[in-house]
C-alpha cells in the first residue's frame, strides 16, 4: 500500500517507520524542509527520535502537500491538534481516505474533536483516527502494542487495519469515533492530574482513586457527546488512561510531576521539548463539558491548577473535600 504519513514529529516517524518494516512504500512528509533534508542525509529522526534509524526504503519528502499525496492510497495526519483542520482543508480536494493521529480538543471557539472538525470543514472523504496506549519510542523500537482504527467507513477501517497491523502492532476496530477520540482527549489531562499526585507523594491508594475517577468523567463526557460507554473500557479509553497516566514516557503525566516540584507551568512546558496535549486542552474539555452539563472535577482541578489559581496542594484538597456521592459513571 501506498502511505503518506504528514508530520515528521516522535509518533508520524515512529509509525512512518513501523509500515515501511511492514512492507509498504510510505513517504514521510515533514513541514520543517531543512529538519526532511537532515533526516535524509543522517537517517535517522535526530530531534524526536534519536535512536531509531530509518529504514533504508522510507521516502522522506517535504514543500507542498499535493505533489507528495496525489498518488497515495492512505493519508495519515500526524501534526498536533492545532494544525488539523488547515491540513483536513489543505488535503480535501485531493478525494483521498485519511486519518489522523492527534488527540485533543481544538483549542478556542467551539473546541470540537477530530471529526466535527472534518465535518466544519466538509471535506467529504472517508476519515477514521487511529488512537490507543502507546508510546512512540516503543512503537519504534518494535515493542508490542495495541491500538484502534476507529472510522464510520467499514473499509476505510480494514484499509487501517492492512496498513499498520503485524507482529508487534496489533490493530482492532471500531465505528465509535467520538468515543476514541474523547478517550484519546480527556486521557491526557487526567495525566497531569495523576502526575501532580505522584508528585506530592500522595501513595498508590490516591492514584488508583484518581484513575478511576478519572475513567468515570471521561466516559461521562462521551456519552454526551454520542460515544458508547463501552468503549471507554477499551484501548482507546481505560487503556490509554492507564498508559499515559503511569508511564514514565508520559509529556502530560511529566508536566504534573514537575508542577507538583515547584515549577511554573511555563519552566514544565520548556523542560518537555515536545507538544503536552493536556496543557492546551484542558481549558477546551472543560467548557466543552460546562456546555455539555457534564460535571468534571478533576478536570475542573487542573485548570485551575494550570491557570494558576490554586497550588498543588490545594488543588488535592478541593478534590478531597468534596461531598460524597455514589460511585459509577
């Protein structure tokens, strides 16, 4: 299969990489032209991914879109959140079937996912998200993973499925887009929360309570938004949850940590050198939530916390102070 991934970032490189050991004859695009001229001639993704070679049948390419996806059979949009829809509008003429990796809420106006923005966009193409726990790093090191091709489109899901399931990767399906993106979305905000924990030291009972809770406002949330709640029970949900909540690869679960240190959010967000979602995002669920009337605590928490607000320590006591109720979603 002909694959262009677009984004040359830790994730877009990582499964760029893991397709072409699959066999297919993936192009990755990067928008930086001097960082696709470096990757050519070291071989290797020296600013995201420093010890992953890149196999010798991977494409590099850069400048405009249209000449480097014309011919393809996939698309795979690996930028952040923010540049989605300039590159769903960008890529609609073309006609061909995409997805994109990125997770999150845009951030300002109406903080729509993935797919209300495809659809703000009216790019009338088949579209999926391909989502779950996993770390780049992992992924490209060849370490086992499972993840989700979510899409409405039954082939565009198969065609997923074709492109990047093997013996390290495994790929299930699923129709529920926007339970796989809101798992995707929320997960990396309830990571800062679960950072901010480890953090203070606060033990394994409250980050076991903070996960949990966490899953319930997550699933609350898609619910209201059209997802199933099984789904949050999946990879894309609990799992996801799990992995960028506890692992120490987590750019959102770090920021907690280091604010939970004494760093401003500004001294956190520099020391990543990569996107944390959860940072720009936060705001965005929790009015998208207000909205929704979906009630959001520990989200609630972390912005306050990220607005500054409140101190790490009173942020845990807000949470803790509030008012019993039942436990389920």
């Amino acid at each position: 299969m002909k694959i262009a991934v677009l984004g040359a970032g830790a994730w877009g490189t990582a499964l760029a990489v893991h397709a072409s050991r699959l066999g297919h004859a993936v192009t990755l695009w990067a928008r930086d032209a001097t960082q696709a001229e470096h990757m050519q001639a070291q071989r290797v993704n020296a600013r995201y991914l420093p010890d992953t070679p890149l196999p010798a049948e991977l494409a590099l390419a850069s400048g405009p879109l249209a000449p480097v996806c014309a011919t393809q059979e996939l698309l795979v949009i690996a930028t952040p959140m923010a540049a989605l829809r300039a590159m769903l509008a960008e890529l609609a003429p073309l006609g061909l079937p995409l997805a994109w990796l990125c997770k999150g809420f845009e951030a300002g106006g109406a903080g729509l996912l993935g797919h209300e923005i495809h659809q703000a966009v009216g790019a009338g193409v088949p579209f999926g998200v391909l989502s779950g726990p996993s770390f780049a790093q992992e992924v490209a090191a060849g370490q086992p993973t499972a993840l989700v091709a979510a899409s409405a489109d039954a082939a565009l899901r198969e065609r997923l499925v074709l492109a990047f399931h093997g013996a390290t990767l495994r790929v299930y399906s699923s129709d529920d887009v926007p339970g796989v993106e809101v798992g995707g979305a929320v997960k990396n905000v309830l990571a800062i929360a679960t950072g901010l924990c480890d953090g203070l030291a606060l033990g394994l009972n409250a980050r076991a309570a903070l996960v949990t809770r966490g899953l319930a406002e997550m699933t609350r949330l898609g619910l209201a938004l059209g997802a199933r709640a099984e789904t949050f029970m999946g990879l894309s949900g609990l799992g996801d949850l799990v992995l960028t909540a506890t692992g120490d690869l987590s750019r959102n679960r770090k920021v907690g940590l280091l604010l939970a240190r004494g760093m401003s959010l500004a001294e956190a967000v520099a020391s990543l050198g990569h996107v944390a979602e959860g940072v720009y995002s936060a705001r965005t669920v929790l009015a998208r939530a207000a909205a929704l009337g979906v009630h959001m605590p520990i989200t609630e928490s972390v912005v306050a916390l990220l607005d500054g607000q409140v101190q790490p320590q009173e942020a845990v006591a807000t949470l803790m102070g509030r008012e019993p109720t039942a436990d389920g979603v």
